[in-house]
C-alpha cells in the first residue's frame, strides 16, 4: 500500500495534466494579446515621438534654408562593382536633415518597417482624392463652393505614375528612394498586390507641379507659407484591418504629421483615399 501511495503522489494524473494545460492556454489567450497590443503600443508612440522630432527638424531646416527640402532623408546614390549597383548604406550618407538635424537614422524608419538599410526602391504617387467638388476655399471669397474646384488644383498624378526626378517631366528618370525612409516612401496594401507609394514632397497639384497660381491648393510644403494644416507625411505601416477588396477599413490606424502639430491618429481609409487632401 505505501508503495502505491508513493506512486500516486508522485507525478500528474491525466486528469490533472489536462487541466494544467487547459489553464496556461487561458492564461495565453488573455495575456499574448495584451502583450501584442502593449507592443503596438509602443510602437506607435516611438514613431509619433520620431515623426515629431522630423518635423522639428524641418522647421530649422526652413530657417536656415528658407524652404523644406526635397526629401526627408534623401536620394538614394548608386555606385557600380563587379556585378551590379548598390546603394550606398542610408546611415553613411548625408541626408538634408540627418545627420545634422536629426542623429539617428532609424529616426526616419516606422517600427514595422525592417528592410535593409542598403534597399532602395521606386516608388508610385498615393491615390488622387476622388470626392466631387470642392473641399477648400480657393479662391478667398469665403464660401467653398463650384468656383473652388479648380482641376489644376487637384493631385497631379496617382498609382499608375512613378515618381521621377523632374516631377513636370513623367518620362524622365524615376526617382530612387532609400526603403529605410517609411517618411519618404512606404510600402502599402492595395487590394491583392502592394506598392510602394510617395508620402513626402514638396509639390503634388498640377499647378504646384508647374509654376504654380494664386489659385492653387496652399497646403503645398514647396510654398512659401503654406497653412498649419498642411500634410507632411503620414505613417500606414500599423494598417491592419482591410476589407474584402484588399482596402484598409474605416479604422484610426494610420499617424499623420501636419505642419502646425503633433502627429495624430487618422482614419486609415480616408487617409488611404484622399492622401494630401485629407483635412483635419
């Protein structure tokens, strides 16, 4: 009998077993998505801190320079060896506003984004907001009406232009951005496929594109005194839920980084759907 007894309390019967395994997969299902949300968390407030330090960085770029630069980090230079071109490495160059303004390359990375920091890529412009009429007053009579909707005041290009280095000139070279810069460029779901899309530029109307009027879009960086609520860049890398079409859902996702604030949260579809139009 002692010899039994010992037996039995010394290891787990399968009952028990079970029920220790039963328990630490409900402490999993409670705890790992807490661990994931606390996670993207602080992701997302890593990268609104580094969208914010860019745009500090801009403005004394703009008091030194007198305008915003053409790029956030900069364009990629290729060299030639023995097979191919490679990119010089993004944290050994120096970019408009790294490394005097801002030290850390990885400044200008979103969290989700892990490519190399030799990758380089082409990239295509956002979608063309499609909303009928117009959105701004244009013209400064103070109504927002049919007079406003100038067509040469709307985005210039979409999806199926790639950037290039003479934005008049669509056959002229496509421009090369360094991957790294999710600021710059970012890599974007579109329904089954992905591209990777422009987020950052000076100038995106025709009109700001060509020479420019008096009655274009103002929330144009490459102008001279464009409004606060100008969009410099926006974040898409935390975009998670899309609907059956591939598209982001109407979801608060996205960070968008204006000229007169802090970067915010967006909703990831209207961003996706209006890019530098998307209003405050």
């Amino acid at each position: 009998m002692s010899g039994t007894y010992m037996k039995r309390i010394k290891g787990f019967t399968l009952l028990e077993l079970l029920t220790v395994i039963a328990i630490i997969a409900v402490l999993s299902a409670i705890i790992f998505p807490a661990f994931v949300r606390a996670k993207d968390s602080a992701n997302r407030g890593s990268d609104i801190t580094n969208m914010n330090s860019i745009r500090s960085a801009l403005q004394l770029y703009k008091v030194d320079q007198g305008g915003f630069p053409p790029a956030l980090l900069g364009y990629v230079t290729l060299y030639e060896d023995s097979t191919n071109q490679n990119a010089i490495p993004a944290e050994r160059i120096v970019g408009f506003l790294f490394p005097r303004r801002v030290e850390n390359v990885d400044s200008f990375r979103p969290s989700y984004n892990k490519v190399s920091p030799r990758q380089w890529t082409e990239a295509v412009w956002p979608n063309i907001d499609r909303r009928a009429g117009a959105y701004l007053d244009l013209n400064g009579d103070g109504r927002i009406d049919n007079k406003d909707d100038n067509p040469d005041a709307r985005q210039a290009y979409g999806p199926n232009q790639k950037v290039t280095e003479d934005l008049s000139n669509t056959s002229s070279t496509p421009r090369r951005f360094y991957a790294l810069s999710g600021y710059d460029v970012a890599n974007t779901k579109s329904g089954s496929s992905s591209r990777w899309e422009l987020r950052y530029t000076l100038f995106w109307t025709k009109l700001g594109i060509g020479n420019g009027g008096a009655n274009d879009d103002p929330r144009q960086l490459g102008y001279s005194d464009p409004p606060d609520s100008t969009i410099i860049t926006w974040n898409s890398y935390f975009r998670d839920e899309f609907d059956a079409n591939g598209y982001p859902t109407h979801n608060k996702r996205d960070i968008v980084l204006q000229l007169g604030g802090n970067a915010k949260p967006y909703d990831s579809r209207d961003v996706f759907d209006w890019s530098w139009r998307l209003l405050p």
